[in-house]
C-alpha cells in the first residue's frame, strides 16, 4: 500500500464519497443567507473547492465572479473538467498563502475545509488573511463541523464505495480528549492501493466564535446546520456570517 497525501488519490472517487450530500440544497442555503444578510456575492473567491461541485452550482445560478481554489492539484484536475463549460476561474492556493488586499466581496469556505486547521492559532490566521482579502462590506461564509458531529454519527464511521474503476473504505475515529477526527482511507485503483490519513479538529461553536471575536470581523449569525436558527451547543454544523466593515 502506497501512503499519501490526503487527497491525492482521493480525488478520483472524491463524488462517490460525497455522494450523500444534496449539493442543491446546500446552494440553495447559501443563497438564503446572501439574501437574508442583503449581500450581493459580486467578486468570489472559494477556499477549499475540492472538485468544485458546489461552485459549479453555486457559479450557475447567480451573478458573479467565481474564483474556485484549493491546495489540492488533484481536486482542482477534477473541479476543472466538471467546470470547463463554466466561466469559473481555478487556483491552487494553500488557506497558508492566502494574501490578497481588498478585491474580493465575499468569501466562501465548506464543508469541513476549516477542520483540516488543527491549530487554533492557525484559524485565527486564516481569518485575519480572509478579513484582508475582502472588500468593505465583504462577507465571508463558512461551515464547520463540531464534536457533537462526530459524536452523533459513528454508524457512518465505516463506509465503502466505487466511482468507475476506483474504489475506497474509509474508516473514522473519533478522540474526544483532543477532539480530532481522524479518517484513513483505502483508495484502490487498477494499478495500486493507496492510503490517506486525513486529520480534522472538531471545534466547539464556542471556540470558533471566540476566534472570530479576536478579529475585527462583525459575527452577523452562527446557524445551525441548514436553518436559519442560531446555533447551540448540539449544533453538529454551524455556518457562519461574519462581515468586513
Ligand atoms: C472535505 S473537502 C471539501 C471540498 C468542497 N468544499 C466540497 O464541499 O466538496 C476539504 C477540501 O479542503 C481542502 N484543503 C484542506 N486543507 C487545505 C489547506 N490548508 N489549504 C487549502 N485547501 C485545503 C482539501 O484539499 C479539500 O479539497
């Protein structure tokens, strides 16, 4: 078995992976909140796309200037194909180097991308590089997954499927002295058998918004999951608002 990076061999059947989640409706919630916090989403920039079938949706249905970027090459090889009849523009871009100045309006970062940051101080980064970036006014809207996410789901801790030729099992722990998640992944394709071991820190709603407060960010709303009510301490996904003045 050949070790490497996350993602590397997971890009290839990374949809069958996510084949539970209804994209749709997850565009459709982002709009919501765009509308519900009267923000036009103007010039975009995606942190963490994966295989950009969220920006793809997302790019198709609303005006805007879609950025899509992510550290993984093998994603992005992915994201490009599914998006090459789109007009949305690909990067590969660590969350580390983001470090632009004031040209984007809004900032999108889903599905578990900020639990791949295991380190608090490296959030807090990351929201200051975000708060940099965007335009007055700008809003950045992200998700983070939470303990009670893992705690609440150990029936899906083992998993297998197939995309084509490539077929992966993932199995997950959960450590809640340190609160990180840990998954390996078998990803088996016509001419190898491939591990990754992907890391991801579950951290509480509180701890997030306690990072946010460190920031000149204005935190709009914390939803819970895919509502429009405030998040609590059972909250599994929280999205959050937060706004550049
Ligand atoms: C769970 S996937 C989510 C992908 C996509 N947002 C979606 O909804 O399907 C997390 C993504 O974050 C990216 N990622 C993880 N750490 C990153 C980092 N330090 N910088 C940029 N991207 C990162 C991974 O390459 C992966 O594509």
């Amino acid at each position: 078995m050949t070790q490497v990076a996350p993602y590397r061999a997971l890009a290839q059947c990374y949809d069958a992976v996510m084949d539970h989640v209804d994209y749709e409706v997850w565009v459709e919630l982002i709009e919501t909140l765009l509308e519900f916090h009267d923000h036009a989403p103007g010039d975009v920039i995606e942190l963490g796309c994966g295989t950009a079938t969220f920006s793809c949706l997302f790019a198709a249905r609303n005006k805007a200037n879609y950025l899509a970027t992510d550290a993984s090459r093998e994603m992005l090889c992915v994201a490009r194909e599914k998006a090459r009849d789109s007009d949305i523009e690909f990067a590969q871009l660590r969350f580390e180097s983001f470090d632009d100045q004031e040209i984007f309006d809004t900032v999108f970062l889903l599905f578990d991308g900020l639990n791949y940051i295991t380190d608090e101080a490296d959030v807090l980064m990351l929201f200051r590089r975000v708060y940099r970036a965007l335009r007055s006014g700008g809003l950045f809207i992200f998700d983070q997954s939470t303990p009670a996410n893992s705690l609440n789901n150990l029936e899906y801790f083992r998993d297998a499927g197939r995309s084509g030729l490539v077929s992966f099992i993932r199995h997950s722990e959960y450590d809640e002295e340190t609160a990180v998640h840990t998954t390996r992944f078998e990803i088996t394709t016509s001419d190898n058998v491939f591990e990754e071991i992907h890391f991801q820190k579950c951290y509480t709603g509180s701890q997030i918004q306690e990072i946010l407060e460190k920031t000149e960010f204005e935190i709009e709303a914390g939803y819970d999951g895919f509502s429009l009510e405030t998040a609590d301490t059972e909250s599994e996904r929280i999205h959050w608002v937060v706004r550049k003045h």
